[in-house]
C-alpha cells in the first residue's frame, strides 16, 4: 500500500511539491488524476474514476458549482467534501481514506513526515522547520494573488488592479527569496536543500505560465511579469530556481512543463 494517495489534475505543478519530494525522500504515492480537460467527467472522491456518462448531469447526487479554476458542474462525493472542505485539488488522503490533507504545501509536508529514511528536507529541529513553514507561509501569499492573475488571464478578464497586485506580491516574494539567498549559503532556509526551495521551484514553474500571456498584458499597456526587465533585478532567486530545475528529482516533473511552455512560446527545437 502506498504511503499516501493523491487526486488532481495533471500536470499539476501543486501537486508535483509533492511528487519531487517523494522522490528525495523516497516516499510512495499512489496518484490518481486525468488532465484538466477531463476532470470535468470524474468523481472526486478517495476512490476517484472516471464517470460513466449516465453518471453524469445535473440531477447527479454528485453534482457541485465548480468553485476556482474549474467552471461549471464538478463531481464531488459528500465524502470527498467531508476530506476536503474546500473542495480542491491536489487532494491527498490517508492510505485508509480516512483523513483527508488539503492545500499543497500541506500535502508536501505530510510526504516528508511519511519518509521511513534520515533526511533534512523539513530541517533538523523545531526552529528550521519552523523557519521552513515561514517561507511556505509566505508563498501561499504569492500563490493567492499568481492564482487569481493567471485566472484573469485565462479568461481575458485582467485588470488594472489585478495587474498591480501580482506585480507587488512577485516584487514581495522574489526580494524576499533574494535576499534569503544572499545569506544562506545555498538554499532558501539555509545551506541544504528543504521543502521550502521545493515549495518556490513550483510556484515560479506555475507562475511561469503566465509568460505565454505576456502580448495579452503588453496590449493593455502593462508589463509581462515573468520576463525581461521584471525578473533581473532578482539574480540570485532566478540563479537558484534554474539550479533546482537542473536536478534530476525537480527536472522529472518541472523539465516537462516548463518545456511545453517554451514550445508554446518558441515553437519546438
Ligand atoms: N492553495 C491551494 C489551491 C488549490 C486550488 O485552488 N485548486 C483549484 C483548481 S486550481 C480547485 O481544485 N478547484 C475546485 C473547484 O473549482 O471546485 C493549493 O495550493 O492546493
């Protein structure tokens, strides 16, 4: 039996904090998922499979408003709600089902406490972990506004204000993760590798999507945020995130995405 079981949409770059730090720590995960497209046709629940289509529409026991990031009707189990109260994905669970652990940083740390081998992924005492949990805090503030910007861009409905906020919190979190890395000797926390420089590797790879957007924010008179002039102030963050990617348990998962956002740019190689 797999140590924990995972639901999502894939790729997911929230859902690969877990799956990168799996690997380091070697930890078992039992994924279950379809891309975004088809997860409209599955049923949200620890057993989660794709829905016969009598199974579907919206006299369904199932049936539930479609929240963020999904429109329309989602299929979600009174069960996968008693889980997961607010409803998302990535979603993990207990092997047994009975606990549900929502929101993916939180779903990263229970991957490092599940590890049965030494390591120093969530630091080596109380004050590096909690260290460690105030960077993670911290992203969630950055992942709250990138969340609603990229939103805005998906469905054309960006604005001034929208604009302005993502480019205070970016402003906000990349001096933050700069200067940290000015001091730490190596990593975000500290000299080794935790899952606070995991947690930042897949929130800028997420981020990064909004490059393919940049023509849409420069039409309106503003300035793409994941290029140019926006990024170099910031050397020593981009310098780490570019270093984190290069590594095999981060390159699995992140090589991929970032990879099919630069063929949608670039055209392929
Ligand atoms: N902060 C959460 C974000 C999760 C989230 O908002 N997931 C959205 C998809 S992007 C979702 O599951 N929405 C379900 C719905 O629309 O009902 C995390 O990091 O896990």
């Amino acid at each position: 039996m797999a140590d924990l079981r995972l639901f999502s949409y894939l790729p997911n770059p929230r859902l690969f904090k877990a799956t990168i730090a799996a690997r380091l720590c070697r930890v078992d995960l039992d994924i279950r998922g379809a891309p975004t497209t088809e997860l409209h046709n599955w049923l949200w629940d620890f057993e989660a499979r794709e829905l016969e289509e009598s199974e579907r529409g919206a006299d369904s026991l199932y049936a539930r408003k479609a929240l963020t990031g999904f429109a329309g009707t989602l299929y979600k189990t009174d069960a996968f709600l008693k889980a997961h109260p607010f409803g998302t994905v990535p979603a993990a669970f207990s092997p047994d089902g009975s606990i549900g652990i929502f929101e993916s940083n939180s779903i990263m740390r229970a991957v490092v406490r599940s590890a049965k081998i030494e390591h120093a992924l969530y630091g080596r005492d109380i004050f590096e972990a909690s260290r460690i949990d105030g960077f993670l805090d911290h992203s969630v503030v950055f992942a709250r506004d990138a969340q609603v910007y990229l939103l805005a861009l998906a469905n054309d409905e960006l604005t001034e204000d929208i604009q302005m906020r993502m480019e205070e919190a970016f402003h906000a979190y990349m001096s933050g993760v700069d200067q940290a890395l000015s001091t730490s000797g190596g990593h975000l926390a500290g000299p080794d590798l935790t899952i606070a420089d995991i947690c930042f590797a897949c929130e800028l790879a997420l981020f990064s999507g909004s490059r393919l957007s940049h023509l849409k924010v420069e039409r309106l008179g503003f300035q793409a945020i994941m290029t140019g002039s926006a990024i170099t102030p910031y050397p020593l963050a981009f310098g780490h995130f570019e270093k984190l990617c290069a590594q095999p348990a981060f390159d699995e998962d992140l090589g991929p995405y970032l990879k099919k956002i630069d063929e949608k740019l670039f055209g392929a190689a």
